[in-house]
C-alpha cells in the first residue's frame, strides 16, 4: 500500500513539475501593419477554454501586459497581449505615449480592425474555446475595450482598469453584446465626477449590464508597480495602490467565473 501512495504521489508531482505557463511571442497582420504579440496558456489545463485578450497601457505592449497575460493563464485562460501600436511599438516618454494613443484612438475603423486582427488571433488558438472570449484593458487598453463594447464587438464581458470612461461614441440601446466592468480609482484625477455620471446614465440609457467600482485612495495606473517610479519621473498623477490592485483583480476573477461559467 505504501509503495502504491509513493508512487501515486511521484506521478503526481511529476505532473505538476511538468506542468508551466507557456509563453509564445506570436507576430499577426492588421492591414499591411505588423503586430507583435504576446501569447500565453497552462499546459497543464486539459481541453478548449476561455480566451482573454490584455489590451496594454499607453506605454505599449511591454512586460506590464504580458504579466497580466501570464496571470490568466495560470488561471486557467489562454491569454493574449495584444498588440495596439504595430510592430510592438514601446514609448519611454510620456509625448511618445500620447502620439501613440492618439494615433490609434483618433482613426476608430483603424483600432477596431487592429483589436479584430488580435481577436482572431486568439480565437484560432486550439486551446480557445470557440464563443468564449473577453478583454481586459489597464489606462490607454481599459478605453480600447470599452470602445468595442460600445461598438457591438461579440465579446461574453471586458473589463476596464483606470482606463478612459468618456467616450464621444455613445453606447446605442441593443447595440452593446456585452457585459462590462469597470475599476476605477477614486482619486484619479484622469476621470472626473463629470464623466462617472455621464457613463452611468450612458450604461443606463443603453440597457447595458455593468458594474462600476471605485477603490478610495486609488489614484490612475493602481494596479502597475512601475506607477509611483513614472510618476516621479514626469510629474504625473500616477501611483500604485497595492491594496485597490489586489481588489481590483479579485473582482475580475470573479467577473470572469461569471461569464464563462466556470
């Protein structure tokens, strides 16, 4: 019996040893842009499952996103951090930042394609489910998702971390397939008590199912631990809130359980 359980145990641990959250730098097409992404899933987990994609901040897709791609993995999603910019575009200065963003926020038919192209992307994986996709999106990535949201994109939920609220395409009532969350800091000077209540009646009038929460002392970029050091650097009101973080990502977990099912 003994030498039984010894060895049940052995192959079990050698599973697990096995066992890793595997990492693919994935390259696709937008158009005639190269984009350059990041991929990552558990091997250990058996069968199709959801897939994720992780829209990045407005630095580009940097280790930020493909650290949160790697914690849905060892969730037990397939994860994608997209690429936005083309080329796998990367900004170390704010000015470089914002042309990158506005480039991208100010051509819609342009980033609606560029989210797509990830989209299918993810979709085509063998580990994906096939009708089981959502997207999260941190600053910059958190206005992206909602703006397919609001643009009828088929998704089962996106979530938006210290991401843009305001947007000057409404969500229409039918139009949003999607369910919605939003974590957001309550000390981000970014959104404006303005713009909370226009989207509250915005999600409202739309008859989108939503949740919208708001994490006290929480200041914009809450959940990356490289805020605080930005923020020294170029004078923005950016900080990490470890507390509001671990929330924050909790209720994503949950949110994503919901959706899915599982």
């Amino acid at each position: 019996m003994k030498r039984m359980l010894g060895f049940l145990l052995l192959a079990l641990f050698g599973v697990q040893a096995h066992a890793a959250v595997v990492g693919e730098e994935v390259s696709y097409h937008a158009g005639d842009t190269v984009m350059k992404g990041y991929l990552a899933y558990d091997d250990a987990v058996q069968g199709k499952r959801p897939g994720v994609l992780v829209v990045h901040e407005w630095w580009g897709h940097n280790d930020y996103a493909r650290m949160r791609a790697r914690m849905l993995a060892r969730l037990g999603y397939t994860a994608l951090a997209v690429d936005m910019y083309g080329d796998g575009k990367t900004a170390d200065h704010p000015q470089d930042a914002g042309k990158f963003a506005t480039a991208v926020n100010s051509d819609m038919d342009q980033r609606r394609a560029r989210f797509l192209a990830a989209k299918a992307l993810l979709e085509r994986h063998p580990t994906v489910a096939a009708d089981a996709t959502a997207a999260i999106g941190y600053c910059f990535g958190g206005g992206v998702v909602l703006a397919m949201a609001r643009d009828g994109v088929d998704l089962k939920g996106v979530a938006s971390f210290h991401g843009a609220i305001a947007s000057k395409k409404l969500a229409e009532p039918g139009k949003v397939r999607t369910r919605v969350l939003v974590l957001n800091g309550a000390d981000d000077p970014m959104v404006t008590e303005v713009q909370i209540e226009v989207f509250h009646q915005e999600m409202s009038a739309a008859g989108v199912d939503y949740r919208f929460v708001s994490y006290p002392g929480a200041k914009h970029a809450f959940t990356n631990p490289d805020a605080d050091a930005y923020g020294q650097r170029f004078g923005m009101p950016l900080a990490y809130h470890a507390e509001a973080d671990a929330k924050s990502w909790a209720e994503l977990e949950g949110f994503l359980r919901s959706i899915f099912g599982r």
